[in-house]
C-alpha cells in the first residue's frame, strides 16, 4: 500500500477550518469540497492517459486525454456524498458508483446495506471517497467489495486518517494495488473509536443534523 499524506499550507489552513466546531454546515461543505479537489489532485497523479493528436491554432501536436474505461469515482454514504463534488470537477468525465455503509456504534464492525457499481470492475482504476479513516472497517470494506468485484486499482481519498486506521487498511490490503491519500494523518483514536483531535463526525457536520 502506498500512503501520501498531503502537506500543503491551504490543505493545512482548510482542514484548520473544518475543525473548528464553530464553523456551520454550509461553510463545512463548501471547504470540504475544495479540500477535495486538492487531495484528489495527488490521487491521480497515476489516474491512466492515452495519447491524442490535436491541431492547435499553430500547428498539430500530441497530447493526452483520460484513458478507457474511465475512471470510477465511489463515495462511501452518507458523508462521501459531500466529498463528490470536489472530485468530479477535477475529472468530469468519471464515472460515478455508491456504497451504503454503516457502522455499529457497539462493535465498530461495517456492514452494507446498497450499493450501485458495474458488475464488472476488471481493469478499473476505482476512487473511494471517505472523509474520516478512523478504526478503518468501513473503508477497508469498500476496497474488498471493490477488489471483489474485479477492480485492480484502487485509491482511497480521506481528509483525516488516524494511525490505527491505516495500519488496519495496510494489513487488509496486502499484496493489492492499493493507495491511500489523506489530508492529514492525525494522533490517534479515543475509547469511542472517534479520530483525535479530528473533527467529529463528519456526515453530521456536512448535512447539519448535530
């Protein structure tokens, strides 16, 4: 697995900003989507191109575009859903799937209740979007269903990673084609399995329902 973490000064100053408890939902959402675009800038660093001639106003040159298939672009719901539009902005022609996952506040365990993905993912490069990596199961979960379904390439996009988090993904992952971008990669979790000092929960954040 192979891990960045963003370090950038505006990806610093935004997450500074989300964290505040005193910043309301409509501000969260529209930082959460910039922050995106940015973290989703490093993701696809590696996203696949062809080539193609064009004629400039010049001359003809080459350049490349978005290779086929195109990119698929999965936000985990309910807070992925706030991550989406930041992504497909920087690439518009993605595809776009979902997972349903829940969380057990008990046992911390994922469990699924929908999805919408091709049937077949053979030679996708698949993009999960989570906001929060904290114990790791619901994202770890994602990429399983991903791979599952025949997907060999795979990049997780998470504004905040705890340690035990990714430590649990990495183990998960192993010998997979797998990469993890993260805003930052904070101290660690609580009793609670909440990322500290984090930001709380961020689907409650993003849709105002704290």
């Amino acid at each position: 697995m192979r891990l960045h973490v963003a370090d950038h000064p505006l990806i610093t100053h935004k997450l500074t900003v989300l964290r505040d408890q005193r910043t309301p939902s409509p501000v969260f959402r529209q930082l959460t989507e910039e922050l995106v675009t940015l973290l989703a800038y490093e993701a696809t660093r590696n996203v696949r191109v062809a080539p193609i001639e064009i004629q400039t106003p010049v001359t003809t040159t080459t350049g490349v575009r978005i290779d086929d298939p195109r990119p698929l672009v999965v936000p985990i719901l309910r807070a992925g859903l706030g991550m989406l539009e930041g992504m497909v902005k920087l690439i518009p022609t993605a595809e776009v799937g979902f997972l349903g996952m829940v969380r057990d506040h008990e046992t911390l365990a994922p469990s699924t209740y929908a999805e919408r993905l091709p049937d077949d993912l053979s030679d996708r490069q698949c993009f999960v979007l989570d906001p929060m990596l904290a114990t790791g199961g619901s994202l770890g979960a994602a990429i399983d269903f991903l791979f599952a379904r025949g997907a060999q390439d795979v990049t997780a996009i998470c504004i905040l990673g705890a340690p035990e988090g990714v430590a649990a993904i990495e183990k998960q992952v192993d010998g997979r084609d797998v990469t993890l971008v993260l805003g930052a990669l904070d101290e660690r979790l609580n009793e609670k399995g909440y990322i500290v000092p984090g930001l709380g929960d961020a689907g409650d954040r993003l849709y105002g329902t704290v």
